[in-house]
C-alpha cells in the first residue's frame, strides 16, 4: 500500500532535482493529449454552429413562397451540408491518424521520462524518443487502449472514468516490458490498478487547488510547477505499485570501484631486499 503524502513528496524531491525535463516532458504530454482532444472539441463545435445556422437559414426562408424559390436549391443545399460534413470527416480521420502514429509513441516515451526520473537517477530528452524504440508494438497497445477507452466511454460517461484509471499504467508497462503483447499489457495495468482507482482519484483530486490556482496565471503555474510535479508523483506510485521500492530512498549515485574479495597476504608487501637478508 503506498500513502499519498509519500509518492507526493518524493514527486516533488525528484521535479526538483531534474527541474527543467521535467517541465519540457510534463509540457509535451499537456499539449499533445489536450491538443487532440481539444482539436476534436472544436471540430464537433464547429458542426454544430453550422447546424444551427442551417436552422436559422430555414427560419428565415419558412415565409417566403415556394413558387419563388428555384427547384435545383435544394439539391445545393444538400450539396453543401455533404461537403460540410466531408471536411469535417477529412479533418477528423487526420486528428485520429496524427494521434495513433505519432501522439501515442511520444506520450510513452514521456511517462518512460518519468519512470526513469522516478528511479533516483536524472533522466535527460533522449528518454522521450523510447516510445518509438518498439514502435509497432506501442503502435497497437495503444491505439487498442483507446478503442477499449472509447467504447466504455459511449456506454456512459462514468464507465469511461473508471476504464481510464484502470487502464492508467499501460504507457509505464509498455515501456518497462515490451515482450508482453497489448492484451497482456492492458491486463496488466487493470490488475495494478484493482482497488488502487479511488486511491488514484483522490490523489488527482489533492492537484485542484493547484489546477485552480494556475487559472489566475493563464496556465504558467500549470506549466512550470503543478503539471510536472503530479507526472514525477504519478510515476512514484507506479513504482510503489509494481514493489520498487524508491520512495524516500537517497539519489543512485556511481558505482563505486570493486575491491578484490580476497585481501592481499602481508607477505608480498615486504621489502624484497628484506628477504635476502633473511635467507642469508
């Protein structure tokens, strides 16, 4: 069982100690999962404004006499809402395409950052280009996280919470065992996560006050301290999860230099010259 208060101190000792990768990975993580969700959020705005202008048009035309109205303007109207709705489709399946080839093995190779930050030892940059290391493997887990996200999700939308807590690990445990196929990996987050998801929501819920103090500094407090401080954190608990004990453990330093496990006899540091003496 991990403490909260724990993985979050520890978090916070180990975003200190490497300040600025923290803050790039957190950073890029924030943009790329919020950026495709919020690029979806726009395109489905953008129908619906178009829909109710569609409307307003029909308001407006209700009145008019249809013997005025050329016949061939419905079939250009329809032509324009199918058109409408291909651009949307086209802009869509680019979003979607941009998502599973190259957000997913970025967003691994981000949490892998914070895996290895997590560990004691300073992580660097190169640890981000890992989620593309086994790329077809990554390529499949995650996009299959995201069907099975998808579809608990349309159920309702309180499934979708819970399947996304279980489903939490899947970037950790594909980095550290990409011999497992993406079943195996998925199978493998849900059983670290039973009875770990109230735990795991609780500890999001302690980042609010933060969430809603970077409001008033137009997300920069976000950015620079609360995002990447709860990702160095939320790797801690999966290590707690898997047993690797880290939590309060010092910095991995070098290695020291190995000694011969047999001591040296005392005889072979006496003076050679010594010895001739003796024998004399």
């Amino acid at each position: 069982m991990w403490d909260r208060k724990e993985v979050k101190e520890y978090g916070k000792l180990r975003f200190k100690a490497n300040y600025w990768y923290s803050v790039l990975c957190a950073f890029l993580i924030m943009v790329l999962t919020g950026g495709a969700s919020g690029a979806s959020s726009i395109f489905s705005s953008g129908s619906s404004s178009d829909i109710d202008v569609d409307n307003d048009f029909d308001d407006a035309v209700v009145n008019i006499d249809p013997d005025a109205i050329p016949t061939d303007n419905g079939l250009a109207i329809a032509a324009i809402v199918a058109g409408i709705l291909a651009v949307l489709f086209i802009v869509f399946a680019i979003v979607f395409l941009i998502k599973i080839f190259i957000i997913n093995p970025l967003q691994v190779g981000c949490y892998g950052f914070f895996r290895d930050n997590a560990t004691g030892v300073n992580a660097d940059a190169s640890a981000i280009g890992s989620g593309f290391s086994n790329y077809g493997h990554t390529f499949v887990t995650m996009l299959l996280r995201d069907i099975f996200l998808m579809l608990w999700t349309l159920l309702f939308i309180i499934p979708g919470i819970i399947k996304a807590y279980s489903y939490r690990m899947v970037p950790f445990i594909l980095r550290d065992h990409p011999e497992m196929t993406a079943t195996e990996v998925i199978t493998e987050s849900r059983r670290l996560m039973d009875g770990q998801k109230w735990n795991v929501f609780v500890f999001d819920l302690s980042y609010i006050g933060w969430f809603l103090l970077s409001i008033l500094t137009l997300g920069l407090l976000n950015i620079f301290w609360t995002y990447p401080y709860q990702q160095n954190a939320n790797a801690a608990i999966y290590l707690k999860l898997i047993g690797e004990e880290r939590i309060g453990a010092e910095p991995v330093a070098a290695e020291p230099i190995p000694v011969s496990a047999e001591p040296i006899p005392i005889e072979s540091l006496s003076d050679p010259g010594q010895e001739e003496k003796t024998e004399e």
